[in-house]
C-alpha cells in the first residue's frame, strides 16, 4: 500500500493510477491522516449472450408449420 500526501497525488495522479491498475492500494492523506482510499473499480458485468432476448421476439404459431412444396423450391434455388 502505498501512502501520498493530497499536493502529491494531484502531482502524480497519473502514476498513482497506473499503481491502482496494478493492483497496488494508494491512500491519499491530509495532515498524515488518511482521508482517501484508491482501488481499482471492478470491471462490468457482461450481460450474458444466452437468453439475452427472451421475452422480445414472438413467433406466429405458423411459424413452425411444414413449408410449401413452392416455399421449398424457392429456398433451394436460392430466392428467400
């Protein structure tokens, strides 16, 4: 843990952050007393891919109904 005085860490606040991504802790004290802690923030949560669009997408009961002879013919030779 590394501990700074207020007139430094606004004189190295770039270095001090880079020891916070390092994974290091940095204190800012005022008059020798600790009055701020430096941690890393925690990286945001991912919203998971799976399920991601449950409830926004509705299908036609018809949806899963057997093609047409003619809708088959066209999926094979390429026009839908």
């Amino acid at each position: 843990m590394t501990t700074v005085s207020v007139h430094e860490a606004k004189t190295h606040l770039s270095r001090l952050i880079e020891k916070v991504l390092a994974g290091e802790e940095v204190v800012i004290a005022r008059n020798k007393e600790p009055v701020v802690r430096l941690i890393r923030e925690a990286p945001p949560k991912k919203k998971p891919l799976l399920g991601a669009l449950k409830g926004q997408i509705s299908f036609d009961d018809s949806f899963f109904d057997p093609l047409t002879e003619e809708d088959l013919a066209a999926w094979y030779d390429g026009k839908i």
